[in-house]
C-alpha cells in the first residue's frame, strides 16, 4: 500500500473485491484490509469511485438472478439488459457516493490544514457512517461496512448494543486507518511512536471485542413467551400468480393450520405477500390465529401489509403496512409516459405509515416487512416505544442464498441491537430465530417448504442504542 509498489489502480481493484466479497466470506478479515487500501489512495477520486462500484457490484451480484423478467411484464429481448441494467446503476450510485466521500477529504483538508491525521480520519468516518444510516432507509438495499461484521465477528458486533451499525462503520474505518498507517510508516525511523500507534491500536482492538462480548452477556431480562408456528410456503415468485397456484393456495393454508393445531402455538406466522387482497379463510379452518403477509385496499390504495387473521372473523385485522417499497416491483417511479406499463406484477402499492409498532396478542411488537431489515434506527425507535420482540417477514425469491445470508446478517444486527428476539419468516428463507444476544437457530433449511415452531422472548429493557435513537427523533 504504502511503498507504491501495487499502483493506486490496481489496489482500488483489489480493496473493492475485497470489500463486496466480506458480507459473504469473512466479515471485518476482508472488510478491514479493503478499508486500509481505501485509505492508501483516499484523495484519488477515480480510484474511489473504483472501489465503490466493484464493492456493491460484488456484494450485490444476486441482482442478476432477477431475469427472466418477463413475469413482471418485461419483454424476454429486454430482460437480461434491464436487470444488468440495475445491477450497474447500484455499482454506479455507490461509485458516485465513494467519490464524493474523497471529495469531502480533499476539501477537508484544504480547509483545515492544522487538523491532526487521526481527527481527520475520524470526521470522515463519522460522515461514512452517517450517510450508510441515511441509506439504509432508502428505496434501495445495500449491505454497508456495518452490515458485514456478522456473522464473522460476534463480540464485535456486540458495540451495536451501544452504538448502532454506525458506531460498527467508524471503528473499522478508523482501524483500517491505523493498519494503512502502520504499512505507510513502517520504515520510518519513529519507532518509539510506531511501537505506541502498534499497542493503542491492539489495545483497542482488545477492548472493543471484549466490550462487545460483555453487552452479549447482559442481554435484557425475559418478561414472558410467545409460542409461534412459522409456514415456509417455498412458492417460487415466478409462479406465485399462476391460476393453478392460486387455486391450491387455500388447500396449503389449511394443511398449515392444521399442522400448527397440533402444537397448540398462540399463532401461525407466514411470510410476506402470500394472501391476495380481500382474502378470506377456507371453510373448515382450525381455530388458529393466522398472522401472514398480504395486502389491503385503504381509500382507493392498496398496500402490502402484515395482516392478523382471527379465527371466525370475516375480515383480518391490519397489524402493519409496509413503508418501504421496492422500486419497479411494488413501486413506479416516475417516468416518462408509456415506459411504465406492463413494468409490475404487483404495481400501484402505496407506502404505509413509518412507524414499525404494532401489537399483537397484548403483545407490543416491531415488524420488518422485507428489506425493511436494513433499517436498524425504525426498529430500535419501535423498540424505545415498547415493541418487546422483532418480527421480520420477506419473500427474497428468485434471489439466491447470497442474499439470505446477507439478510440474516442484517437480521442478527437488528437483535443486538434492539435487545431483542427476533424472528424472521421468509417465503424460501431464511426462516429462523435470533436471540437478543445474537445466536441464530435455524428453524427450516433453505428453498424447502415446511413447517416449525419456536418459542419467543418477551423483553422490555431498552438498548442504550434504542433510548439514542429515541432521542434524536
């Protein structure tokens, strides 16, 4: 890095690899010498901006198994090109966003020539995290440097309880900081100072991961269970609109109910968007509490939503509508006339209210409706309101395990966060349970349908994340 003897290019191509491959391969081990050669050529505009397109072209490859498209209206002929298409335009964001960070560098600097190296870094670590916030409530998904410490580091994660997948951004930015300092320097003949910056920065290396396992340790008390059956349906997306498909979904819905009877659970869970609008329960059901994704008309819109299904009521009662939509799958953006017809097969949905509280059961709750999960701070506000559990429901098909692990990632970081179990029931996974301290059970393999119960923890302290939160609002 700092020897020159790998040119700027060639390291903006090596650290942006490295970078879109850790969500998937090794958390902070890659994340943390991506950072370092981020750091090597910071003020290097172009060479930025490389590193953040080939980051999330990486990271987010499983883009390209949206073609075939057609099911969604797109001609075959421009299937293919359109999801390459938004692939590239989120490579192409992300370079931009890269760029501009190296621009704020350049400019910091000039502005403030006395600043010492190690407040720089730090104010440009802040204004990372800052803007990885601000997109994680945005009609995009991206997974950031904080959503990539899990599963690989646990103890690390454990910060988030204080600090957030923000406080996660700064400390790896600044040790990646340290470690290009480190390579720069290391023929210097300072080794006094050297062998000080070496120590302050294992040492903090130290304190943060055992930190982390502490707050793991001291998880909230439990204040009382939920018993729950989770359906994993397992209908490809692609086929979910079929007539025939349609025709068997009451009979599969009816087999899950049944099976949930038998455990004698207080509910059965299923995932997002599996009932149709004006849905109501087949003849013959069991007496059990369906809580399932779907959707609503509300004056004219209609709305993907969360929906409780009690038994002998005519019509279910709305528990969440979903805030954040998907562009072109559930949301058009505006364009010019013509260019939007045929683009959705859902099309026309509208956003619910922002707040992610509901109740259930007399049982406070926060819900994710799909990659609503990325939004940690609307979780952790529901959470600072009294939700005393996390319910996360999603259908990622056609996407392959790629994104399942990266959306159970964002999943554990939620939980810690929050202080909170969460559960997560997706239409071909992941389906599992997160323990406020971070342990994940599995509760059904992967593209598999089946069924499973689990027990859920009720809990009411909040996280010292949550209460900031809470107050920034």
């Amino acid at each position: 890095m700092g020897d020159h003897r790998l040119s700027a290019g060639w390291r903006a191509v090596l650290g942006g690899v490295l970078a879109g491959l850790a969500p998937s391969l090794g958390g902070p081990l890659l994340m943390l010498p991506a950072l370092a050669l981020l750091w090597s050529f910071a003020e290097r505009t172009r060479w930025c901006a490389v590193w953040g397109l080939l980051a999330v072209l990486v990271s987010h490859a499983w883009l390209l198994s949206l073609h075939p498209l057609t099911w969604m209206g797109v001609p075959a002929l421009l299937s293919l090109p359109v999801a390459i298409s938004l692939w590239l335009s989120c490579g192409s964001c992300a370079g931009a966003l890269l760029a501009l960070w190296s621009l704020v560098l350049q400019r910091c600097r000039r502005w403030f020539p006395r600043w010492a190296p190690w407040w720089l870094a730090l104010v440009l670590a802040v204004i990372w995290a800052w803007a990885e916030l601000v997109l994680s409530g945005s009609p995009l998904f991206w997974i950031g440097v904080g959503g990539s410490t899990l599963p690989w580091d646990l103890p690390l994660a454990g910060l988030s309880r204080w600090f957030g997948s923000g406080g996660l951004v700064v400390v790896q930015l600044m040790w990646a900081w340290w470690i290009c300092g480190l390579v720069e320097h290391r023929a210097d003949n300072r080794r006094a100072a050297n062998r000080r910056g070496l120590w302050i920065g294992f040492g903090s290396l130290l304190l943060a991961h055992g930190l982390g396992a502490v707050l793991l340790a001291t998880t909230p008390p439990v204040t009382g269970a939920l018993s729950m059956a989770v359906w994993q349906p397992a209908v490809p997306t692609r086929k979910k609109l079929d007539p025939e498909q349609q025709r068997q979904l009451p009979q599969a819905v009816l087999a899950a109910l049944q099976g949930a009877e038998g455990e004698h659970v207080d509910a059965l869970l299923a995932p997002e968007g599996l009932l149709p609008s004006r849905w109501r329960m087949p003849q013959g059901a069991p007496p059990v509490p369906l809580i399932s994704g779907g959707f609503r008309w509300v004056q004219g819109q209609q709305r993907s939503a969360l929906l409780l299904f009690s038994p002998g009521a005519e019509r279910p009662d709305p528990l969440l509508d979903k805030h954040r939509l998907v562009p072109i799958g559930e949301w058009i953006p505006p364009l010019p006339g013509g260019l939007t017809a045929g683009l959705s097969a859902v099309g026309g949905l509208h956003p619910g209210e922002a707040s992610r509280l509901f109740s259930v059961f007399d049982s406070p709750a926060a819900g994710a409706i799909c990659y609503e999960i990325a939004d940690g701070s609307a979780l952790a506000l529901a959470t600072a309101e009294g939700a005393e559990w996390l319910l996360s429901i999603a259908n990622l098909d056609p996407y392959p395990r790629q994104l399942q692990q990266q959306f159970l990632a964002l999943a554990q970081l939620r939980a810690i966060e929050s202080g909170r179990d969460l559960l997560s029931i997706a239409n071909t996974g992941p389906t599992a349970l997160i323990s406020a301290d971070g342990h994940v059970e599995r509760l059904l393999p992967p593209m598999e349908a089946g069924l499973a119960t689990v027990m859920v923890q009720r809990r009411e302290t909040m996280s010292l994340y949550s209460w900031l939160v809470s107050k920034s609002r």
